[in-house]
C-alpha cells in the first residue's frame, strides 16, 4: 500500500531557494521504513542549500522532483542516511562528501543528467553507501557502466534496483584490476557535457561569478542556528558582505 504524505502547509514560497523558511514549514514524518523524513519536493529548488536549518534531524531528506544541478552544499549531517534526488537536473557530484554525509546508505539519482563514468568517482568515499540509483541518466549507456560503478563502490548492494551479485563484483575485479584500469576506461568513453553554468540557466537559475555571493552561501551552508541563517540570508539579499566573511583571492 503506497505511503500517504501529509500535504505540505500553505504559504508564499520563495522560487527556486531552499530557504530555512522553506525547510521549516515543510512536511516531516515516519516513513515505511522508520526514517524520519522531511519532504521537500516539488519547489523548484536549484540549488542545495541552508539545510543546517534541518539541525540533523533527518535520516531521510526527499529533495524529488526539483531542479538541482550539482550534488554539494551539505553542512554536517550525520545523521542523514538518505537521499533521494530523482527527476532533477543532477550533472556533478561534488567531491569530500563523506565529511557531512558520513553515514549515507542510500543515493537516489534517478533520472537525471550524470553523463560521464568519471562524474561518479566522487561517491567512492562514501563507505557506507550500499544502494545507489543512477537509472535514466545518460552514463547508463557507457560500455561496462555497471562493472565500473561495482568496481568503484565494492559495498554497494544494490544498484539501479537490481541486487548486486557475486559474479558481477568478480567480473568487475577482473576488468578493473586497479586504479588505473578504471581510469583509463573512464577516459575512453569520455564525453564533454554542459557545464555546470548552462546546466543552471537552463533550471532558470542566473549564474553569479561574484565572489562575495559564493562566500555568503557558503556561510549559509555551514551555518548552525536559524539565527545565523537568517541573518546571512538577509545579507545575500543585500549584496553586503558581514565583516566575519572573507573572500580569499
């Protein structure tokens, strides 16, 4: 029987922004499974962003059905074990992962714009991380795709919904017998993408190159309090940079 979810509060939403505003007011509960879950999907958010305002709360963050391009912007969630990231807009997943989502199990990625078998080396420092989903994106076409991906995340135990078996880890060890196996098969079934610029005017989503801007996000990312977020939030609005920022460059 199909999992009912509590409809989400009414009030302005702010498009395009995962705002603390947003995250507060957003539907949470028990899932099927017993994880405590906060729904946030459907908002037309571009980018991950101020889920400090989640206070690790969370074994579950369903961010489905919006516009994200780039898997980053974490702060410390260690509590988090799920991540479900379908019908996005997904291209790049950002390297050091496992230092604020140490204790992921689960990755969903269904549907969405992963392209190169490269673009996955950065999960391979989730040592937790046992079912994955990359189903519906382009890289599920590059040869060997599911033997580099086994050989890539050995503890992975499920991929793309189908249980990852024995002769298929074997097959895997044999082809890519090392570091530099994979490598070189990853470099030969290259093949250049959108940046990630493009990728997000096509969310509609404009693209600053303004560095102050990148260093109050970052703040906002990182930030502990809904205090502290909000009064970045209202500084990234303004454009003025608080004294305790510095850019480097």
């Amino acid at each position: 029987m199909a999992e009912q979810r509590p409809p989400a509060p009414a009030g302005p939403r702010l498009p395009g922004r995962l705002t603390a505003e947003l995250i507060m007011r957003s539907p949470q509960y028990m899932s099927c499974i017993k994880f405590y879950e906060i729904d946030l999907r459907g908002n037309k958010i571009a980018a991950i962003e101020n889920l400090g305002a989640t206070q690790n709360q969370f074994d579950s963050i369903d961010l489905s059905d919006n516009a994200i391009v780039r898997v980053d912007g974490f702060p410390k969630l260690l509590r988090l074990k799920q991540l479900l990231l379908n019908n996005n807009r997904v291209a790049r997943i950002a390297r050091g992962l496992e230092e604020f989502i140490p204790s992921l199990e689960t990755l969903i990625l269904t549907n969405n714009r992963i392209n190169n078998l490269q673009d996955i080396d950065p999960l391979a420092t989730l040592s937790k991380l046992e079912h994955l989903s990359l189903h519906g994106n382009p890289v599920m076409t590059k040869p060997n795709y599911r033997l580099y991906v086994i050989s890539k995340l050995p503890r992975l135990k499920v991929l793309d919904f189908k249980k990852v078996k024995q002769k298929e880890r074997d097959a895997a060890k044999a082809l890519f017998s090392s570091e530099e196996a994979q490598t070189a098969h990853a470099s030969n079934t290259f093949e250049p993408d959108e940046d990630l610029a493009a990728a997000k005017q096509q969310a509609g989503v404009a693209v600053s190159a303004q560095e102050q801007m990148v260093a109050i996000k970052a703040a906002i990312a990182n930030a502990q309090t809904l205090e502290e977020i909000q009064r970045l939030e209202e500084a990234l609005k303004t454009g003025h940079l608080p004294s305790e920022i510095r850019v480097d460059g």
